[in-house]
C-alpha cells in the first residue's frame, strides 16, 4: 500500500511539473517609444504549441488596433524538433504623449495569462484618421422585441448599404512555386449611413473556406482572429476595410486556380418611417453581400535540369564558419542560412560536395513571418563538418542553392564565399576504414534474439520487497506502541 501511495504521489508530481512546462507562454509589448503613426505591438508566443484561440486585445488610449500579424519557428536539432508560434497585435499612435498601459489579461488556448503594464512614449505629430460611423457593428444589438413584428411591415425601409464584400490577389499571373496573396474584405464607405453588423461570422467562414481553399496549393494562412477596421482609399473614396480572411499560397502545379463567388450574410436594420422617442424606431432585417469570382493563372518555370525541385522567391544567403584554420581531423561549424520572400517551409538543404572535408546532416531552423500580405523569413542549415586532407579550399566552388528568382525571372544561385585553410596530415585511410566497417546494424544481427531469464534481477526485486515490508511491519509496531 505504501509502496502503491508512493508511486501515485510521484506520478501526480511528475504530471503536475509538465504540466507547468508546456504552458509556456510569453507576452511582450514594444517599443517603449515611438513617433506618431509609429507601430505598437503585443506579441503573444507559445512554445512547443499551437495558439489556437486567443484574446481579445486590449483597447489602449492613444491608439487604434491596426490588424493582427502572425509569425512560426521551427528548429530541427539533433532529431529534436522544437517550435514556436507568435501572433502580433498591431497598433497605430495617434496621438502624442506618455500613454500608460495598465495590467491586463489575456486568453490563449482558454489559460488566463496576466500581463504587466508598461509605459508608452509617443512624440512629433500627426493628424487622427477620420472614423467610420460602421465602426461599432460588431457590437450585439438584440431587441427582444424583434419576433412580434414582420420584417416586411410597411412602417419600415430600407436603407441602402453603400458597401461590398471583395476577394483580392496581388498577383493574376505567377509561376509554379511562386506566391501569390488572397484576401477576402468587407469595404464599408465612411458616407455609408445603413446600420450593420456580422451575423454568425463563424460559421459562415467555415462554409467560405471549403470554397476557398485551392486543392493544389500549399496555404500559409494570416490566422485573422480579431477583425479590426483599416482605412483605405479606392479610387477616391474612402472606406474603413474589415479584412475576413489572409491567406498566401503557392501552387505545386500549372492547374488554373479559380476562386468561386462568395457570399457574406450581415443583419441590416431597416428604419421606422415614423420615429418616436418611445417607439421602436429599428427593426432587424438581413442582406447578402457577394464577392466576383477569381482566376489566377499558373505558368510553368523554364527549363532547367532543376526545374521540379527548386523554390521559388526572392532570396539571399547568409552563412558563416566558426574556424578557418583547421588542423585534419579536428571538426568546424558552418552554417548556411537563406533569407528571403517565399515558400520558406519548401526550402531544402544546399548542395555540398567537397572532396577532402566531410560534411554530417545539419540541424535546421526556419522562421516564418506573415504580416502586410507577405510571408518572409528564414530557413538555417547548421553542419558539422570534420576536414580529411590538407589544402586550401575555396567552397564557393563545392556548396551551392540553387532557386528561381522572382525579380529577375531567372535561375539564381547563392554560393559561399568562405575559404578554409586545412593543415596536418591526411586522414582518408582512417574515414575509409571506419566507413567500411561493419554498421551497428549489422553487429545487432549477428547476435542471438533469444530471450534469457535474468535470474540475478529476480533475487533482487525479492529481496527489495522483503526489506520494504519489515520497514512497514516496524513502522506499524511503532505507531501502535506510540499510541499507547
């Protein structure tokens, strides 16, 4: 019993400390001073997770909520892989001053997460964006009246929405591999005097996603939580954009890629014909808002040898090398980092083929940025590398990525410029011997897979209880004469 009470106690333990463990979860707000119009964000990170609800943000004073951007990491390392994910709110300063942030708390994934203040500097000027009168439609508006009347009473008309609901590319054209931005927005204009607001936007961009989702695409998705207004001017006009869904994808082959017509159901009030102060002056109605259909074409890359395996982007290399003097058989680091605008999860390890230097798989790291309809960021091969023969070695000439370049519409190819000088005498006969040797796998199968009793483990489980028990009959005898 006590040995059973025991067990129990240090499984509770153990669960409740990694418990604490995976609920890693950091809030941070910067910076502490910007300029007018400058940017403010809170960035929440999870580790090990995903952040799957979140929120909401606080409304801080000074500021306007500027939409919500997303980032990932992924490192590879030793076998291990590890993560983290961040989703940034945005803030816009809109006036000058020292604005104090009080504590706050914040959801994510349905933990409570208390947050600490922090003082804001803002300074210079600037002149704040006029306001939607559309921006309070997402505040509920229920009358419990609404199933007496008939929607169709002649007491009240509607008002007409001067608004619509749009799906937007930043592309018509790309090739394969190559990405291309969609977005679907509700664009309300500042002059629009019908009162509106969202009507089941959760389930309805469930349906909209089955639609919207290219079958032959690789989606990196902006994770739009929050729906904030954006103001934004089309063709003279403004309008205050409420943006529903972000997405970037990246085509794996020349099929066309249509996007469907969309529609948006929002609750539209119509208005009494006769308006009193004790009368009901509103009466809920809805309407469809819908999208035009779009098409993206697919061209194929240009013929290369590499043409099915390359990324394709906007890239650039940075690496660097811990030594560059070796001595044979001792070991070095070098890392080979791409950098750039593009499909980042799809980059693959660089070509390495050096004759004399002997280069181990590497350890990986990507960071994956989404923000401004972009997604950037940062795949990092980490080697390990043990040189055999002395020499002096140019790798520009030996490690090499090859990619299509996006701004150039050509094949582009980041080399390394790091030279190694390698000293000490050759060790090709040692590598050769320790590689021709037998494999591990080869010594477990010449080893019998007959199962033998350990007897000596036995006598030592019988052992241990014997002695678990006298402890427990002296115990008891102690108690019981204590007691008396």
């Amino acid at each position: 019993m006590f040995l059973r009470l025991t067990l129990i106690f240090c499984v509770l333990i153990i669960g409740i400390v990694y418990n604490t463990l995976s609920q890693d979860i950091t809030v941070s707000i910067e910076p502490e001073k910007i300029s007018i119009g400058g940017i403010l964000q809170i960035n929440v990170t999870i580790k090990n997770d995903q952040i799957k609800n979140y929120g909401p943000f606080p409304e801080i004073d000074g500021f306007s909520k500027s939409g919500v951007s997303s980032s990932s990491s992924t490192n590879f390392i030793n076998g291990k892989i590890s993560s983290s994910q961040s989703i940034i709110q945005n803030y816009v300063a809109t006036k000058t001053g020292v604005f104090e942030i009080q504590n706050f708390t914040i959801k994510v994934n349905g933990k409570a997460i208390n947050v600490s203040g922090k003082s804001i500097i803002v300074d210079e000027s600037y002149q704040e964006p006029k306001q939607s009168p559309f921006n309070n439609f997402f505040d509920p508006f229920d009358d419990p009246f609404d199933d007496f009347f008939d929607r169709n009473n002649d007491e009240y008309y509607a008002v007409e929405a001067d608004a619509f609901l749009s799906l937007n590319s930043d592309k018509s054209s790309v090739y394969v591999g190559e990405g291309f931005n969609t977005n679907l927005s509700f664009f309300v204009s500042e002059n629009n005097s019908a009162d509106m607001r969202f009507y089941e936007l959760g389930r309805q961009l469930t349906d909209i996603l089955k639609k919207i989702k290219p079958s032959n695409c690789w989606e990196e998705n902006f994770n739009i939580e929050n729906i904030n207004s954006i103001p934004v001017t089309i063709n003279n006009k403004r309008y205050n954009q409420y943006k529903i869904f972000e997405a970037t994808y990246y085509p794996f082959n020349t099929e066309p890629i249509v996007f469907p017509k969309l529609e948006l159901e929002l609750i539209k009030y119509k208005l009494s014909k006769r308006p009193s102060f004790f009368g009901r002056n509103k009466m809920e109605d809805y309407e469809k808002f819908y999208s035009k259909p779009l098409s993206i074409m697919v061209r194929e890359l240009p013929s290369h040898p590499l043409k099915d395996n390359v990324s394709v982007g906007n890239f650039n290399l940075r690496d660097k090398i811990d030594r560059k003097e070796i001595i044979t058989g001792e070991n070095f680091n070098y890392d080979f980092e791409i950098i750039g605008e593009g499909n980042i999860s799809a980059i693959s390890e660089p070509s390495i083929k050096v004759n004399g230097i002997d280069f181990y798989p590497p350890n990986s790291q990507q960071i994956i940025k989404r923000e401004k309809g972009k997604v950037f960021g940062s795949k990092k091969f980490s080697y390990y590398a043990v040189p055999t023969k002395p020499g002096s070695y140019n790798l520009s000439n030996n490690i090499e990525w090859v990619f299509f370049n996006t701004q150039k519409d050509i094949y582009d190819t980041l080399k390394t410029n790091v030279k190694v000088s390698v000293t000490g005498e050759s060790k090709n006969n040692i590598v050769t011997d320790f590689k021709n040797s037998d494999s591990f796998l080869e010594i477990i199968k010449s080893k019998s897979n007959i199962l033998k009793s350990n007897k000596k483990q036995l006598e030592n489980s019988i052992f241990l209880n014997i002695i678990i028990i006298t402890l427990l009959l002296i115990s008891s005898i102690y108690l019981i004469l204590y007691k008396k």
